[in-house]
C-alpha cells in the first residue's frame, strides 16, 4: 500500500487567527493564557483536518508563535547572552529574538533593550527565518521539550503524529556566529550538539512516536567537503535503538550533487523534491538500500496550481515500478506552509479561473488520491482524474491565458532598451545639478505606519460605501501629513507615504491585466506579516498609469525632491504566485515592459526620483551554482534594466533589497543610481567589505524596522562611523531598513528624528570635503 504524507501545514488559521492574537498579546491586549490556547487550538484544527482528509503521515511540531527554526534555537539554548540575562518567559525570549525588544523597568521588572537576530530567506521561498546565531559560549542542552509536547497533545487527540524537526547540518549550516565569536564556523559544534538531539529524539520515542522527519534541505546547495561528511558523523550517532526511526527529507531543488552524503546513512527513508527535479528519480533511488523508503514530492507546496492528475500518478507509478509499493509514499514537495489555508472562502474569483487552484486544504486531498490511485487503480478514484483533467484542459486552452499584443512587444525588446543613455558618473552629475541632494541625504524606503483609520478607510472603498472622490480626499489628506510629517523631521528625499496601497505587490497586480487575487489567500511572510500573494493567470500589461497621481500630488507640495515608488518586475513575478505553464523570464518581461511605461509617466509628470524595488531578486536565484544561475541573473537584471532605463540622465533610479544574503556583483550590474540595503541587523564588519568598492551611490540600512525598538543617536552615530571606514562618505545615503508600514507614528517619529540628526552631525563634520 502507497501512504500519502504532508510535509508540513500553514499554522496561521484560516482567518489569520495567529497574527490577530500575538499582535494583541504583543500590545498587552491578550495575556499569555489566550495565546496558547489559540495556538492549541489551530494545531488541532490543523490535525483534524488532515486526519478526516485521509491523510496516513501527519506532521506535528510544525506550529510555530513565529518560525520554526528560532523555535529550535529555543529548543537547544542557543540563546545569546543579550537574551538570556533578562531571565524573560520563554515565549517572551522567542518574541525578543524574533523581532527585538525594548521596554522600561517596572516596579516588577527590569528594562529591556535589545535588538532582534539577524532574519534572511528561507532558500528561494518568501518565507523568512531567525538565523541561528552561535555565540562564543554556547552550551547546548535541551531547553525545551516542544516537539513532544505536541506530539502527545495530538496523540490525547487519537491521532498519531510525525514530529518534524529541523536537522542539525542545515541547523548549524544555516546559522552564522556571533559578533563576539566571528571566526567561528558552526558546522564544527556538530559533535556537541548531537547529544542534545539524541536526547531529544529519546524521549520522542518515549513519548510513542515511531518516526521523526528530520529535514535537512541544505542538501539541495552547494555544500563544502567538511558539510558533506558531518551527515555520515550526524546520523550514525542519531540513528540508535533509543530513537525513533529517522526519515530524511530534502525539499526545493536537486539533491544529486550531494547524493554521496546520503548513500549508506542509517534512516528509514529519503523525502525529495521531484516537482522542482523530477530528472532525480534515478539517482535517488540508486543512493536508497534495499528497506530504505522513497517519499515523492509530487504535489507542490510552493505554489497554487492543481496537480495534474495524469502527470502525478504516472510518475509515482515509475517509482513504485523501481522500488516496489510498499517502499513509497506519495507526498506533498514541501511543507504547505507557502500556500494559503483553503480556497473554499474565495468567492470572488471567477468560478472558471477558481477551477485552476488548489490551496492548502485541497492538496491534502491531492496526495490522498494520487496514492489511492497507484495502491487501488486508477479505477477507483476515477471521477477526481476526469475532473481533474478537465480542469486542466480547461487552463490550457482558455483564452484568459494569451494576449497577442503582449507576446509582440516582448518580441520587440531590444539590448538597448535595457542601458540607460549614459555612464553613472555622467548620470550623477546631472542629478546633482538638478535635485540639489545634500551628503549623508536622508530618505525612507517607501511605506509610513498604515494606521487602522486608513484601513477603516479603504475598506469601506472596496465595500462601495464611500465614493471614489471620498475615499482620494482622504488619501490626499494623509500624504499632507506624511510629507509635512517628513519636513519636520528633516529628511531630504521625500516619499509619500503609500497609504493608497495595501501591499507592495497587490497593489501593483490589481492595476495591471494578467492578475487576480484572494479574499483570504494569506501566506506567512515572517512573524505575524502575512501577504495576499496575487495570482498570475495570463500575460501581463499596464491598462493605464498606476501610481502617477499620488506621486505628482506629492512632489507639488514639497520642494524637496519625492520618490516615486514602484515595485520591480522580479519582485512583483516572485511575491505572486507566478504562472508553471511559460517560463519566469517572459513573465518578467512583461512586467519589466509595463513598469518602463510607468517609470517614463512618472517622469514626465515632474518626480525625479524614481524607486523601483528588487527585494526578491535574490530570492529568485537558483540555489545552485551554474548555467541555470547565469541564465537567471542575466534575465533578471536585464528585466531591470528594461524597466528603469528609459529615463534622462538627471532622473535618479533607486532600488532596494532586504533580507538576503545579497551578492554585490549581481546589484552592480543593475546599474541603479543609488540602492538602499537592509543592514541593522549584520554583524560581520566583512558584510560592509563586499560593498565597499560599490561604484554608485548606496544606503545601508541602520534600524530594524521590524522591531518597535528605537535606536538613540549614538547608535547611528556608531553604525555610521563604522561604515565610513570601508566606504566613501561621498556616496553613502542615510535610510531605515525597509519600509515603516507595520510601526507605530510615535517610534516612527523617534527613529527617524535620531537618525537625521546623526546624518546632520556627520554632515557636518564632512561638508567640504566631497
């Protein structure tokens, strides 16, 4: 018999039920009582539901209050000094670590002020998590018995579960040393960290559990000689007869480089991803022994399309074919985190194009049916294969999907609509003459605090109860604030604010043709963020100007230079779900097209200063090194390019990126005037080093704009200081981390006050000498 499995599932609630009570336990709203009883219940929700879907693997120990993989620093006390000396309540710890804290002594506790741990991507996901940070004297042990705790919770419940851990190779390997320990490599603390495992997975069995998942998606990079040999050390000493059985997992790309690593360890099982690879089948079945079992990743956890039914069981079939039934299980590609809940509360999608996806809920019955389908035949589940096929022929031959003018200027574009009409040095000049920017200017990155009266306010837009004239008086009103609001603090480059937009990238998909979108298809980004990730349905263009108004509105009450701000073509395909049936790079010209088009409208309409973000850019890369890479860095700089470049020379082109481990070779040659980079949170004075021989001009970013935490000036003051001893200070600009949309207007006044007077005291002191 073929079992099905799932991976993982969204811990958020299908009403956004996680982010609603840790924002209210965060702002003294909830007490901690109401936080764990909600988390307790969205995991028996999420329990159930996978249990009456005839799901046969359940995971547990998937839930997190805000990432799993900070959950496991918590589990194994990997837990910097910083923390730990405040002796706060576990939860409160994770909070801290997660996101900073900063809070004044009371009659029964001391003041707290510390910043959060550094967050990146999660490989190519959306998805950001707490990089484990392993300080000098770290001392491992177990901290916590989370992942049993739930597992018997699940099982009070009568249902047997799967506890999910995070391996400890792609623990340490994706964690980074502390400021007081750099040198440090924390793959050599393997040794000393596997006891705690080994402990941990003893009272898992103890507890009842028979097999652990233990993911190691590392696997799937570019792993040094000493990585690839710590999985032999690791699971020779895990795999023992006081653990349960251990079930490797790999998930998100090809494991075949590193498939020596796997050969012979002692697991019950290998997990890959063959909707990324499905070319791997051969190599993995060649590394499994004789009893080992084979987990396809055939339904995909990262994106919304349905299976296609046919494709699925046919290749499963292959693999029962080389293994036999009894050595498979059919399986979700990746834990469905990255999908939204259900569809089944879309009622505004089009039935015809609603009729194409499948979200979390619904895949749940996809891996169900396909392993139903290779263990009884096709013939008992044939009503599901003849809908599903005509689902899929629908998508393909639906009209909805091609525009001919669209594919024609794409097959337009030339080399030169991608180079802007001058050198930088050339480009610069002319800006100075034109903008008058002071040194060390000061800007945002784009979003002020969204405070609940515009949320009051847009809503009752999109429900028709007040008129467009109405709703654009009170978007108006709010601009005046914000550019009045930015006066007063002194900053030198304005923005206006973006209170018309309810996402960086929705915003942008509900102007333009190709896209359509979710009531409640919420995804978590990180922490309590969830996004709305639009759905790309068909080719893209521009119907008409997008963000024109605001941006010219702005610039004529200020005579400071505005930005317009616009999302780039990257960002806006990775932050949607793109479309699977034509290749990314099409997808990112089209958008690439209809950006230029705003771009040279904003222009025209008097702004100057032009943003166009590329946060994703990096999270686009495949994960290997190679020709896929190469590919996919010359498209996507080049679609850019295509969107920013039709422009004067005395027209300033901006961009930003945040939460990523970027690559300096690769923003260099998009040929932006300035970039701003998430910074506050990097402790390695080697990250200033790759960016020192930046040729344009760049801003790193110097408060964490994810926490409610305010910088004194003296913070910025050092950060600045430290920065200029690597880089000129003729071209370094003074920004926040990213946008200020999910702070409060007091912190936000706060931070931007001390970070303007600091770039005023370096002013200053360099005036004259640039």
């Amino acid at each position: 018999m073929v079992q099905s499995a799932v991976l993982g599932f969204p811990r958020i609630g299908a009403q956004r039920e996680l982010k609603k009570v840790t924002e209210a336990y965060w702002s003294g709203k909830a007490t901690v009582e109401e936080l764990f009883k909600v988390g307790k219940e969205l995991r028996e929700k999420n329990w159930k539901l996978q249990k009456d879907a005839g799901v046969d693997i359940i995971p547990s120990n998937d839930f997190s209050f805000y990432d799993q993989v900070l959950d496991h620093s918590l589990i194994f006390n990997v837990i910097p000094e910083r923390y730990s000396k405040y002796n706060l309540p576990a939860i409160d710890t994770l909070f801290a670590m997660g996101r900073g804290l900063q809070r004044a002594a009371t009659e029964t506790s001391s003041a707290v002020d510390v910043t959060a741990l550094e967050m990146v991507k999660w490989f190519d996901s959306n998805y950001h998590y707490v990089r484990p940070t392993f300080s000098k004297n770290v001392e491992f042990k177990l901290n916590s018995t989370k992942p049993v705790d739930e597992f018997l919770e699940a099982k009070a419940l009568g249902i047997h579960t799967r506890p999910v851990l995070v391996g400890p190779v792609s623990y340490l390997y994706l964690g980074k040393a502390d400021k007081d320990n750099l040198e440090l490599e924390p793959i050599t603390l393997l040794e000393k960290l596997l006891p705690v495992y080994a402990e941990l997975l003893a009272k898992l069995k103890e507890a009842g559990a028979d097999t652990v998942q233990i993911d190691e998606p590392v696997l799937v990079l570019d792993l040094p000689a000493e990585v690839q040999s710590a999985y032999k050390t690791a699971y020779e000493y895990l795999a023992s007869e006081t653990a349960p059985k251990l079930f490797l997992t790999t998930y998100f790309g090809d494991v075949r480089p590193n498939i020596d690593s796997i050969k012979g360890l002692p697991v019950a099982g290998v997990h890959a991803d063959f909707v990324r690879v499905p070319e791997q089948l051969d190599d993995v079945v060649a590394a499994l022994s004789p009893s080992q079992i084979l987990s396809v990743g055939i339904v995909n956890g990262r994106n919304i399309w349905k299976t296609n039914f046919a494709k699925a069981i046919e290749f499963v079939n292959s693999a029962v074919a080389k293994v036999g039934a009894e050595r498979v299980i059919v399986a979700t590609s990746s834990s469905l985190l990255h999908t939204p809940v259900t569809l089944a509360s879309e009622k505004k999608i089009p039935a015809e194009i609603k009729d194409w996806f499948s979200f979390a809920t619904q895949k749940l019955a996809e891996v169900v049916t396909i392993a139903k389908a290779v263990t009884d035949g096709v013939e008992s589940v044939s009503e599901e294969l003849a809908a599903n096929a005509k689902s899929i022929l629908a998508r393909e031959t639906s009209s909805i999907t091609n525009d001919a003018a669209v594919r024609e200027r794409v097959g337009k574009i030339t080399e030169d609509q991608a180079r802007r009409k001058s050198p930088f040095a050339a480009r610069l000049a002319a800006q100075k003459k034109a903008l008058g920017i002071p040194l060390f200017p000061t800007t945002t990155i784009g979003s002020f605090p969204q405070t609940k009266d515009i949320r009051i306010f847009r809503n009752k837009f999109t429900k028709g109860e007040i008129t467009a004239e109405e709703y654009e008086k009170f978007i108006e009103k709010e601009i005046e604030n914000v550019v009045q609001f930015q006066e007063e603090v002194g900053l030198d480059v304005l923005v206006h604010g973006e209170p018309e937009r309810n996402d960086m990238v929705q915003y942008f998909g509900e102007k333009l043709n190709g896209f359509v979108f979710t009531t409640n298809g919420w995804v978590q980004s990180y922490g309590s963020r969830y996004v709305r990730p639009p759905i790309v349905v068909g080719d893209i263009s521009r119907p008409g100007p997008m963000t024109v108004k605001e941006s010219k509105f702005a610039q004529s009450i200020t005579k400071k230079p505005m930005k317009g701000m616009l999302t780039g073509p990257v960002t806006c395909l990775r932050w949607s779900f793109p479309r699977d049936d034509i290749s990314s790079k099409l997808q990112a010209q089209q958008l690439a097209l209809a950006l230029r088009d705003e771009v040279q409208d904003l222009e025209a309409a008097g702004v100057y200063v032009i943003q166009v973000d590329e946060p994703a850019i990096r999270e686009g890369l495949p994960l290997r090194a190679g020709a896929e890479r190469d590919d996919y860095v010359k498209w996507a700089v080049e679609s850019f390019r295509l969107a920013t470049s039709g422009v004067e020379d005395s027209t300033q082109i901006h961009s930003h990126f945040c939460y990523s481990d970027l690559d300096p070779n690769h923003i260099k040659a998009l040929d932006a005037d300035v970039v701003s980079i998430e910074f506050s949170k990097k402790d390695d004075p080697k990250y200033i080093q790759e960016f020192s021989e930046y040729p344009n001009h760049i801003g790193l970013g110097l408060f964490d704009i994810h926490s409610p935490r305010v910088p004194a000036k003296e913070e910025f003051v050092s950060r600045i200081a430290d920065i200029l001893k690597v880089y000129p200070q003729e071209n370094l600009w003074v920004n926040p981390d990213c946008g200020l949309k999910t702070r409060g207007w007091a912190e936000t006044r706060a931070s931007l006050q001390n970070m303007v007077d600091a770039a005023k005291e370096f002013r200053a002191k360099y005036v004259g000498s640039a």
